[in-house]
C-alpha cells in the first residue's frame, strides 16, 4: 500500500513547481505533466531536477527526480514497473533508475532501520570497504572532525604512524599535540559491528560489547583534540638548524610562517616562497573559502 496519492488539484501545483526551475525548455516539464497525466494514483510529493554538462557514456544530460517519501519502497516499485522497468535493490535502498522521452528519472527510498533485518546485514570489512590500510590495518575517516576508525587492537604506536601517514600524504598536513595534551590520549579501544545499512558502500558501526555476534574490535582515534599544521618544502630553522617542514600563522599578522619542530627552539621564520608554499597548502584550506559561496 502506497503511504501517499497526490489529489488531481496537485497536478497543477507540481507542474508550476517544476516550471519555476525552468525546465520546460529542456523537456523535464513535458515528462513531469506526462506522468501526472498518466499515472496520477501513483505517489508523488514533488519533482527536483538534475543536469549534467559531460554525462556519462549512455546517459541522459537532464534528469527528473521523483519524490515519493524517505521510506516508501512500495512507491518505488510502482513507479518502476509502471514505467516498464524494475527497481535497482541495494540493501535496504530501492532505486528508480530509467528513461523517458530522452529524460532520466531518478528516485529513491530506504527501507526504515527498524523494519530492516540488520543482524544479516552485519559484515566484515576488507580493504575494498575503508579509506586506506597501513601496514595490514584498514582505516577509514570518520565524521567531520578528522577522526579516524582502526581495524582490530593495534599498538599505539602503529596508530600513531597510520595516522601520521594519513594526515601527511592525505590531508597535506602534521598532526600535533594540543596544548599539551599527549595525542595517545586520543586512542580509544572498543567493539562494534559493521552494519551494510542502509548498502553495503555506504555502511554504519554500531557500538556492541565483545560477546555480541557479528562484534569486531575496533580502535578510534579522536584526531581533533590534536592540532594540524600545514606542510611546505623542507627548511632548516635558522636558530638551531634543525629541519622542518612544518607552516603555521601568526597569531598577530597573518603571515604565512614556518615552524621548527623542535619543542626547546620553536622557531618561527617567515615564508619567503609563498608561490610554493601556496601550491603546497592542502586542499581543504585551500578551497574554504569556494565552498561557501
């Protein structure tokens, strides 16, 4: 049973919704009213619209979105098979994915995690399933704050490395101590399953005690109680001349500095490549200030 049937009364209104973003010109207003017209028992709440510059070998430049609600996979497969076709299954996600008169159309909806079986969605990780291994350890970031999830129980030591290595080839950038706080502290063992919800790609942990089936040992490291610092070519500090790659900004000026490492000089000595040093700044400092436009 459907969870919602837009009245004929809609039709009008999802019409001019689509006509606001100015797709009559590209043929997803023509789609759109035909399939009001021709399936108007079929949920509906609206239409989105999707456009590609280069698409895809095979597939369309403009594309029409069915929203028919978060969790209605009956939906779906009536939308599917009303348009001669099935939907794409992907663990708890239901996909509508064809073509009509030239114009894609896309929907989609998830299986609530309460009506999902997740005991048999419970798996275990390879490589193909994290960000990078090190060493024979699978990691992969976590959240927004740059913390990083361990396979197994592995010395600090080797967390502290992996991390390292992630921080320095991945983000451009050192992770420190901050103010003075020992980044060991930052390591944290624990148990979970991994759970292919709502699919496989795109998985989720759930936190479980040792003696739960499916538990697998896990190792967080809490990377944002630590400070990162900006990499640039190897320098050597003109006080103690030791070498170091590490860039920072003053705290008063602004101005792009390099730092020694060692925690008795800590140096710092202005950038006098900045073109260099610029090129060498990673990518997430970089492109900030483009993200919010």
């Amino acid at each position: 049973m459907f969870t919602s049937t837009p009245a004929p009364e809609r039709t009008l209104h999802l019409l001019t919704q689509l006509e606001r973003y100015g797709s009559r010109e590209n043929g997803q207003f023509a789609v759109g009213r035909r399939l009001l017209q021709e399936h108007p028992d079929l949920p509906l709440h609206g239409f989105a619209i999707s456009s590609s510059m280069c698409p895809e070998p095979g597939r369309p430049r403009h594309s029409l979105i069915l929203r028919v609600g978060e969790h209605d996979t009956d939906g779906i497969t009536a939308w599917a098979r009303a348009l001669g076709t099935e939907p794409v299954i992907d663990g708890a996600r239901y996909r509508l994915d064809t073509f009509l008169d030239g114009i894609g159309i896309w929907g989609s909806a998830t299986i609530p995690e309460d009506a999902y079986d997740m005991d048999q969605a419970v798996f275990v990780p390879s490589g193909d399933d994290v960000s990078f291994t090190h060493r024979g350890l699978l990691v992969t970031e976590f959240g927004e704050d740059g913390d990083l999830l361990f396979s197994g129980h592995p010395p600090v030591r080797e967390v502290l490395a992996a991390t390292s290595v992630y921080y320095r080839d991945t983000c451009g950038q050192r992770l420190r101590p901050f103010d003075g706080h020992d980044l060991a502290d930052s390591i944290t063992y624990g148990w979970c399953r991994f759970v292919a919800y709502p699919t496989r790609t795109d998985w989720r942990i759930r936190s479980a005690s040792q003696a739960t089936p499916g538990a697998l040992p896990v190792t967080w490291m809490y990377a944002q109680d630590g400070h990162t610092q900006d990499l640039g070519s190897l320098e050597r500090c003109p006080d103690c001349q030791r070498p170091s790659r590490g860039l920072d900004y003053h705290p008063t000026t602004g101005q792009l500095v390099h730092v020694c490492p060692s925690p008795v000089c800590r140096h710092q000595w202005p950038v006098t490549d900045f073109l260099s040093s610029a090129a060498a700044e990673p990518a997430s400092r970089r492109w900030r200030g483009w993200r919010g436009w």
